[in-house]
C-alpha cells in the first residue's frame, strides 16, 4: 500500500522488492473527541468502505471499524424515537 502503489495486499514498507525503499509516513493527527476510526474490522484496510456509513459499500463491519477505507466517522445521532399511532379512522 501507499503512494505509487496499484494495490493494498502488503503493508506500507514491507515490500522493498517491488516497490523500493519507503519513507517513514507521519503519524496522522489526533482526531477530535467523538470522532470513530478504528481498523478493528476483519475486513478493515482492504480498499472496500463497509461500515454501513456513507459511501459504505456494506455492512459487514460496524461503523466506525473501517477507517483505512472509509475514513474517520462522526457519530451516529440517536435514533429517532417511533411515531405516535394515529388516531383510528371514522
């Protein structure tokens, strides 16, 4: 992975062979509190956003879980509470 690189199979700095010597990337900045980014998902850092958030392609990790590919998540407002019934029909 990384700059030049035509795939996400190796990580960054582990395949000098084809792609040359890598430059030690910085650290990313903190993130604010409340934001979620982890890679604690199975299928995290594959090139596929699938946290259920927008421009998620699934829903096969929970969100937030998959920061590689989807970046970093602001929460999820709370849910709506249901609707009153409606009054019956006369």
């Amino acid at each position: 992975g990384g700059p030049g690189s035509i795939s996400p199979s190796c990580e960054y700095g582990t395949d000098c062979s084809d792609c040359g010597p890598r430059l030690t990337l910085p650290s990313p900045p903190p993130f604010s509190p409340g934001i979620i980014c982890t890679d604690d998902c199975i299928l995290a850092s594959n090139a596929f956003c699938q946290d259920g958030g927008p421009g998620s392609i699934s829903l096969h990790c929970e969100y937030g879980t998959d920061c590689s590919d989807c970046g970093p998540r602001l929460p999820m407002p709370p849910a709506l509470p249901p609707s009153p019934p409606l009054p019956p029909f006369s």
